[in-house]
C-alpha cells in the first residue's frame, strides 16, 4: 500500500532533483582500450551539467512543446556534438559506446533531449560504414570544426517511400516520411531512400530546396523530438551525397555495415535507462522533501516507512541491473567495430543480440519504474505542476517505436535456434 495523502498543495513548490542521486551504471566504456579517459571523464562532466540545466526546466518546457532550438544550441555550446570525430580535427575522439553514455547521462535531465543526441551520434556514424574514405573524412572534419547538429530521415515505417531517380550527373528526391527527428533543426540530414529498389543513404545539408517539415508533431511524450512529417518535392541530391562508391546499387551490405541499425537501438537502450535513472532521482528528491508515512507505517518520516523502502530498494535494483547489461551492449558494440569490415554474421548476432537483450530489459525496467515511483511519492505528486508523469509518456511514446517482443523474439531465435536477426533498419 502507498503511504500517501489526498491532499493537495495550493501551490506546489517544484522540487531541484539532485542529479548526483541518480544511480550510476558502471560506466565501463570509459576503460575501453586506447580511449582517452581523461577527454571522456570531461565529457561526462559537461554531459551532467548539461542535464541539471535541461531537468531545471523539463517540465515547463514539456508543456510548452516548442522546437527545440535552444536546446540543441545547449548541446553545441557545450561541445557535446562533436565528442566522436578525432582529436586532430577539433573532437575529443570517443567511441560510439562512450558516446551513448553521454546520451544517458542527458536522459537523467530530458528524454526528448537524449533522444535527439543519441540519434545525432548514431546518424554522424552512417559515412563511416557506408561510405568511401573520402565522404567519412569529410564528414568528420565538418563535424568537427561547425559542430554540426544531425536530423533524420530515416524511419522507414509511415508516409510514402522515399525514392531517389537519376536526373543527369545526380539525382531527384520525393516522397514523404512520417517520423523525423530533429530534421527542422539539422545542420545535416541523414536521409534513407530508394534507389533502384535498394536501400541508399544521403547525406545532405540544411536549407536543401524541395525539403519541408510539415512541424505536425504533438504526441503525448518525446514532445521535444521535433518529430513531425517531413515531405521531399523534386530535391536536388549531387552524386557526392549518396554515400558510397559507384555501383551503387547491386551490392550486398556487409556484416560491419549492417552494424549501423544496432547503433541506434543502442541509442534507445540508453536513454531509457538515463531516464529511469532521472526519474528515480526526482522521486527520492521529493520523498526526502515532501513525503510522508502511512498512518499504520508506525514511524514519523517517510523515508523510514518500510514499505517506501521496499519499494526504493526494488525499483534501484532493477534500474542498476538494467544499465549494467546497457554497458555490456555497449561493450558488445565496440568490439564489433574494432573487428572492422571483416566482421563475420555471427560476430555481427552475437553484438545485436547483446544490444537487443538490453533493450528488452531497458524497455520493460524503465516503463515499470517510471510508473511504480508514484508509490513512494504519493497522490501529492501527480499535480501537473511537477510533471512527473513526463517520464512515464517519454518511455511509453518511444518504446512502441518497435514492439519489444520482437526483440524478445530475436534474441529467442539466436539462443535457440541460432538465425541471426536478419538485417533491417530495425534489426
């Protein structure tokens, strides 16, 4: 039973979460083999000030529901754009697997706001993967040196295909998409397309004449995505955008390159799990402060009621397992790229499986804590003015952005029957 009152305050106070309360995962990509600790620990850092400045307002700005612009400027001003291009060209080097912990460590603060950088860092990986030396490096120099900010184009489900036909020495880009993240606010675009009945990626700069946002985005959670439809009228695409050497078409991806989807379900396992961790976070906060006992708990502070305790204890073990196995995907990853492009398909199951075991139990630990933390709290904290119950709409809006059970089913289909998930941009 909750320990609670019905009673609600005229004018709630709007707590400051300590952010260092957040229970902390290992953070074990920060020991990865010649990664730079010292530029990652300052990321980390930059990444939980960050945090503290988006959780201050989050719930304000969740009712607003505006564009996200000053956030994305938070990002680039706090150099956090930019963390996975070299060194020598003005980045700090990491890792995507330190890359996504940086993406946790914002989901502490705001969902919307991971969720945009996660799919930032996934999308500045595609050239790497997909395209010749010539268009990564270039690329990654950009990236570098304007802090370049990375929209998408890309989940395939919704709206009418995207379909690429050759117009000379180029191409023409139409059709529409449904979902697209961050693609009024991109620097850059990272489009997926048809071409000649295959899958192609596009790289293409903001302001691209054909291009419109439709701004049609007002879910109930992830409010700060900048999510909406976007539509391609007759867009001009130059060769030197669609990556990759020429033909273009007729090729079979490889293992290494089929990594490029795990990518982005990694990007989601940590930032469910940053936000369950945030979430926890408040929630204690607002015990400490604003809580209290049951009557028949028998003590006088609700931080000594034993059911309170319980609950805490329950629902930070499930949050610590959860980012534990969200750094063994993250692990799994690394060691897949670091094989490069003699990746095999099995090595290529063995690092998706890993990542999709994570997001089974990311999904499934961030939805139930996000809702069980209301126990500790009580009835006082569902006034609207704290707006606690973001979280819980942050997590439900994106984790049916795949069914879960499929993810169960895929790792499944590999214990059991050793089938590879079968590359998609799902899988």
């Amino acid at each position: 039973m909750s320990p609670h009152t019905d009673q609600q305050p005229t004018s709630p106070p709007i707590p400051t979460p300590t952010l260092a309360a957040a229970p902390t995962s290992t953070d074990s990509a920060g020991t990865a083999p010649g990664g730079n600790e010292v530029r990652f620990a300052a990321a980390l850092r930059r990444a939980d000030e960050v945090a503290a400045e988006l959780r201050a307002t989050a719930a304000d700005r969740d009712r607003a529901n505006r564009t996200p612009r000053p956030e994305v400027e938070l990002l680039r001003a706090a150099d956090l754009l930019q963390v996975q291009e070299p060194v020598a060209y003005g980045g700090d080097g990491l890792d995507y697997a330190q890359a996504a912990q940086l993406t946790r460590r914002i989901a502490r603060g705001d969902t919307s706001i991971a969720h945009l950088l996660g799919y930032h860092y996934a999308q500045t990986r595609i050239a790497p993967l997909f395209g010749i030396p010539a268009q990564a490096d270039a690329q990654s120099r950009r990236n570098a040196a304007e802090k370049l900010f990375w929209g998408g184009v890309q989940n395939p489900r919704g709206g009418s295909d995207l379909v690429l036909t050759r117009d000379g020495d180029g191409f023409r880009l139409n059709g529409r998409r449904s979902f697209a993240s961050g693609a009024s606010l991109g620097d850059q675009l990272s489009v997926t397309a048809a071409l000649d009945g295959e899958l192609a990626f596009v790289s293409l700069p903001a302001g691209r004449r054909g291009f419109r946002a439709l701004g049609d985005w007002d879910n109930i959670g992830q409010r700060l995505t900048d999510s909406g439809g976007v539509v391609f009228e007759d867009a001009r695409v130059e060769r030197s955008e669609v990556l990759g050497d020429d033909p273009l078409t007729g090729r079979v991806p490889s293992a290494y390159q089929t990594l490029v989807t795990p990518h982005w379900q990694l990007a989601f396992v940590n930032f469910y799990i940053g936000t369950a961790e945030g979430a926890l976070a408040e929630a204690l906060d607002w015990v400490r402060g604003h809580g209290a006992p049951w009557e028949s708990s028998g003590v006088e502070r609700a931080t000594d009621d034993p059911y309170i305790l319980r609950t805490v204890g329950e629902i930070r073990s499930e949050i610590r397992a959860a980012a534990l196995l969200a750094d063994r995907a993250g692990e799994a990853l690394r060691s897949a790229l670091n094989i490069g492009p003699a990746l095999t398909e099995d090595e290529r199951a063995e690092a998706a499986v890993a990542i999709y075991e994570a997001k089974y139990l990311t999904t499934t630990v961030s939805l139930a804590a996000t809702s069980r933390l209301f126990e500790i709290q009580g009835a006082r904290a569902t006034t609207s003015a704290y707006g606690f119950d973001r979280h819980w709409r942050n997590l439900r809006t994106h984790t049916v952005h795949d069914p879960v059970d499929y993810k169960a089913r895929e790792v499944g289909d590999w214990t059991l029957n050793r089938r590879p998930p079968q590359f998609s941009l799902y899988r």
